[in-house]
C-alpha cells in the first residue's frame, strides 16, 4: 500500500507521546511531594493521606494466635495466623467466594456471610484440636474501601469502591456491623482492629524485612502507604498524639494530579479512558498505572489506527472495538514472548479478537506494550521517590515492599522501576529496592492486631 506509513514510523509517534526523560520525572517527583505534604496537612485534599491509627513498627517478636478477615473485591479470605516472633509466622486460610448478589444486598446481610465464614473455619479448627474451644481469637480485618477512621477499631464507610453497593453501609461504621453480625452467631472472635491492604503489606513486610520504609500495591488499582512522625500529620494535631509517635499512612496516592491535571503527562488515549470512566477526573495517576487501565491503553491505540485505516484492512474488527477486552495480562504475555516469529501475540489476536497480524505488525504491538508497560512502571517510581524524598532515605536506603499482579506477573515491572528511580536520583537510586511484599490481609492484619492488644 503506497500511502500506508511503515509500522516504525507510527511507533516513533508513540514513543514520543509515552517517554518520559528523567527531567520530567524529577518535575512530577516535586509535584507530588507537595501533594504528599498537602494532604497531610488538611482534611479532603487531592491525595487523602489517610491516619490509619496504627502505630509505629512491629517489633517483630509479636507472637500468638489470630484471626485475619478480609472482605476482597472477589473473594472473603479467612485466615488463621500463628506469629511465632523473630519475624516468622504460620498461617492456613480458606477462601469464600462472593456472589454479584451479595455485594449489592443488605450490608448486615454481608456481613451476616462474613461471620457466617468465620464461624464455619473455626469450628473446623476447634474440631481438629487447633483452636481450644472456649477461646476468643483476637481478629485484624483487612476493609479496603474508603473509611474514616477515628482509632484502630472503628472505621466509617465513606463509600463503596470496587463493585460493592450493599445498602444501609455507607455511612456506617463497618466494625460495629460486623460485631453485631458475630454476636449474632456466637462466634468467639473479638475485632480488635481494621485496617486496608496497603498498610498491612507495609506492616506485615516489615515484620520480616525491617529494613522495609513503604509498601506499593500494583494491581487493580494502586496504592501505597509508608510511616510518618505524628508530629509532620498537622490535621491530627488536636488528638494530642506526641509529635514523636509515629502512624501508619495509608496514602490513596492514585488520586494524584486529580481533577487538575496539572503534573501528568496525559496522552489523548489517557483523557478518553478518564472521560468514560464512571468516575471522570478522579483517580489520575491509577488511571496511568493500574493493571485495569494499561491493556485498555493499548487498545485504544490500536482502534485508532484502525479508524485511520492503518490496520487490520478488510477484517471485522469488532472484538477489539468492545471497551476493556484488551487484559493487561495481554500486555505481559506480548512482552515475553520468546519466539522470533511472535507466535504468542499471534495467538492472542486470533484467538481473543479473530484477527490475523503480520511479523511487523506484531512487532509494532509488541514495542507498543513495552511503550505503555515502562511509562506505568516510571511513573510508579515517581510516587516512590516523591516519599523516598519527602522522608529522606535515600541516603542510608530502604526497602520498598511491593505486591499486585502488575508488580508480580508484568516481565520487567520491578527492573523498570528501579531504572526509573535511578534515573531521578542518580547512583544513590539503586540504594531504593523494590521486592515481592509479605501478604498484607493475613499476616499484616494478624500483626497488627498484635500491636493493637500490647499497645491496650
Ligand atoms: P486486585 O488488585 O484486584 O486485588 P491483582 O493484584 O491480581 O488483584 O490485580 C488484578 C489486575 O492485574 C487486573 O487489572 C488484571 O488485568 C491485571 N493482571 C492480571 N494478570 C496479569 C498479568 N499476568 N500481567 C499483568 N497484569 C495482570
């Protein structure tokens, strides 16, 4: 085809539109320390900065039984968590699986299967001569949904995220629901603290790693939480807390650059993905990051091309036309396909979109994974290195536990953060590690709950 541009000449377009030089790294790190700062400083700014009411590091020798619950986006885990102190722990599980129904019905009635679950796997563990009958377990539940908190056992649901819109929650303090539930029941379990995920994966990942300063969550969406002195917290300052005491903050960081849109290298695919979502404006940095939105990136490059006739000439295109039905895990798999004729991606297209693809077109898509994989994972840096900064670790170095399948699963993820923090900081960015984070709704809660009880 004469006027047909080569593949590589569309790829130069991209590659402009989704490089970013470590200059403008360094620019959006500043950025999003002052945001970092803002939302420490007052109620409701762009980054919320959350006080989760957990206090200062595990000591690591936490020890005895304990109950972890977390009520997930797709499935209940119940778990039972032995802390044998010296950082080490056991612990078994069993997982619930919720049906669409139930998030949408009466919160108590959700909260009536939690209990339920909980009441079950104890009795399982009653029988087989684990838990002694007649104890009450101490129990950490993991409630990854926006809460306002005023202390460790106590948690006010802002609102429903993630599929979830049980009535008659919102509004409520979840502790209390679910207490009432296990009343209900009889079941021997005392809730001695609520906390999300992200602060788990940072407590539980310095339990075993004390040299851990942050936890990231790469996955549906994405999140981070690290340490901060009460003393830098000025809109907790009326508890009264000594300013030398330090708290868990649960930083909601995916909202950066919200609604202003200022610091963000946004694409036109970007805004088109933010202007259909159910919550435009909102959420700006996931939106360049989490595992929901990068294969939805891909997509909307490829239907532009093949608007602009560039592509997949002659063939029906209408599977890869439908919203969302790129999976990032598309994007994992092109980037590791280890074949010189891409047969991976050619199996992706034929059998996911009914279309067939050329070598170079392959190639093309295979660059353009990579394109859309590195800026996430850059970017990803400059959150890190926004706290990495504010916090002053650089120096003597620190951990960074991280978890999600984008982090676990996308080849190179973790090599391109750690490229990314060197490119902002220099030499000294390789003394910021990134690793596979300890599990934050079982062991983390469990640990938690731990501190909770001594600090009583
Ligand atoms: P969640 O964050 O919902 O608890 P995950 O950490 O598993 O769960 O993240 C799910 C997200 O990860 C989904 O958006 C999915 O598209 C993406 N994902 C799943 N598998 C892979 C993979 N192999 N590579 C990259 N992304 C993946």
């Amino acid at each position: 085809h004469a006027t047909k541009k080569k593949m590589a000449d569309h790829l130069r377009k991209y590659e402009a539109l989704f490089t970013l030089t470590p200059q403008r790294m360094r620019m959006i790190v500043e950025a999003f320390k002052e945001s970092l700062e803002t939302g420490l400083a007052k109620n409701e700014q762009i980054v919320p900065m959350i006080p989760t009411y957990v206090f200062g590091w595990p000591s690591g020798n936490e020890t005895g039984d304990y109950l972890a619950v977390d009520l997930g986006g797709t499935n209940l885990r119940v778990c039972l968590v032995t802390l044998q102190g010296g950082g080490k722990f056991e612990i078994t599980q069993s997982k619930y699986r919720l049906s669409e129904e139930q998030k949408q019905e009466d919160g108590q009635k959700l909260f009536d299967f939690c209990a339920e679950c909980l009441k079950a796997f104890i009795d399982s563990y009653i029988d087989d001569g684990t838990i002694k009958a007649g104890t009450r377990l101490p129990l950490g539940f993991t409630f990854s949904y926006p809460c306002a908190q005023k202390s460790i056992d106590h948690g006010q649901l802002i609102r429903w995220t993630k599929g979830f819109g049980a009535p008659n929650t919102e509004g409520h303090d979840v502790v209390e629901m679910f207490r009432r539930s296990l009343e209900k029941q009889n079941v021997p379990a005392e809730i001695v603290a609520l906390t999300c995920d992200t602060t788990g994966t940072l407590i539980a990942s310095h339990y075993v790693n004390p040299k851990t300063r942050i936890a990231c969550i790469f996955g549906t969406g994405c999140n981070a939480a690290y340490m901060e002195r009460v003393g830098d917290i000025p809109k907790i300052k009326h508890l009264g807390i000594p300013d030398d005491e330090e708290m868990a903050i649960n930083c909601e960081w995916g909202a950066f650059d919200s609604f202003e849109h200022e610091n963000l290298p946004r694409t036109k695919y970007d805004q088109i993905i933010d202007e259909t979502s159910n919550k435009p404006g909102e959420q700006a940095f996931e939106k360049l990051i989490s595992g929901r939105y990068l294969g939805e990136i891909l997509r909307l490059i490829i239907c532009e091309l093949i608007d602009e006739g560039v592509l997949f000439l002659g063939q029906n295109t209408y599977k890869i036309e439908i919203p969302y039905s790129f999976d990032t895990a598309f994007l994992s798999l092109m980037e590791s396909d280890p074949t010189d004729e891409l047969l991976m991606i050619i199996g992706i297209f034929s059998h996911f979109f009914a279309l067939e693809t050329t070598l170079a077109e392959r190639q093309f898509f295979r660059a353009l994974a990579k394109l859309v994989g590195r800026r996430a994972a850059r970017l990803s840096a400059c959150g890190i290195a926004a706290i990495v900064s504010k916090k002053g670790y650089l120096e003597e170095g620190c951990m960074v536990g991280a978890d999600g399948s984008l982090y676990n699963k996308y080849p190179g993820f973790a090599e391109r953060i750690h490229e990314g923090l060197h490119d902002i900081f220099g030499e000294k960015g390789r003394n910021v590690v990134t690793y596979h984070a300890e599990d934050g709704s079982g062991i983390g809660s469990a640990i938690v709950a731990a501190m909770t009880k001594q600090r009583k």
